[in-house]
C-alpha cells in the first residue's frame, strides 16, 4: 500500500514540476498564469494525492494534508473526495486536540459536500456515520 502512495506522490511531483517547468519556458510566473479548467482539475487531483499522503503521517503532517486538501477544493469545488478527507482531516485534528468546535463545524460541513457532490458515492456512509458522530460534539 506504501508502495502505491510513494508511486502516486511521485506522480504528484513529476505534474506539479511538468507545470512549474512549462510556465518558466513561456516566461510566466505561477502567480500570473491563470490555468484552463482541465489543468486546474490536474492540479486540483496532485493536491487531493498529497494530502492523501500527509494524511497518513498524520500526527507529523496532519497541517500539510489540510492545506493541500483545501488547495484541492478551492481549485475545484465539486472535488467530492477531497472533501471528505478535508472533513476527516477537521475531524482527526479536533479529536487529538481539545474536542475544537470551530474544526468540528468545518468537518461537518465537508462531510456534507461529498454527500452534495457524491450522494451515492463509495464514502457517503461513512460521511453520513462521521455526521452522526460530529453533530453532538456541536451541541
């Protein structure tokens, strides 16, 4: 299973550099290229796979996951996975921490973004499981 992450986070790397390499051959800064919609969705996905990645060192890289699943839906909203892990991500974090209300909010409401995208999806139970759980911790 390791083996699969390490092959998928070096794919991550090889597209994010492929894009950062194009943009310098064009003489564009990152900052100033507004990308079209499929390589948004690329760059949407290789953030998705680095936060599954610092996702499952997450008592060192629980942050980092965060940040790159928000980069993740922030490129595409309609991410649906990325939704969940960001929600499980809130989740975790509140959990280890000092049951956080603020985190658990935001938990919820990834939670209900993947059923919204992905009703039917392979993790609407467990979004709908990790809802139950999360909504008395709101109370």
């Amino acid at each position: 299973m390791k083996k699969q992450y390490l092959g998928g986070f070096a794919t991550v790397l090889i597209v994010l550099a492929l894009q950062g390499s194009s943009l310098a051959l064009e003489g564009k800064s990152p900052e100033a290229e507004r990308k079209p919609a499929a390589n948004r969705a690329t760059t949407a996905e290789a953030h998705y796979e680095l936060g599954v990645s610092y996702h499952e060192r997450m008592f060192t890289d629980l942050d980092q996951a965060i940040t790159e699943y928000e980069q993740a839906v922030k490129l595409r909203s309609d991410f649906a996975e990325a939704h969940y892990h960001l929600g499980l991500s809130y989740h975790t974090k509140a959990k280890l921490g000092v049951d956080d209300k603020a985190l658990y909010r935001k938990a919820l409401k990834e939670y209900k973004l993947y059923l919204q995208y992905l009703p039917k999806g392979p993790l609407a139970e467990k979004a709908r499981q990790n809802i139950k759980v999360v909504t008395p911790r709101l109370r």
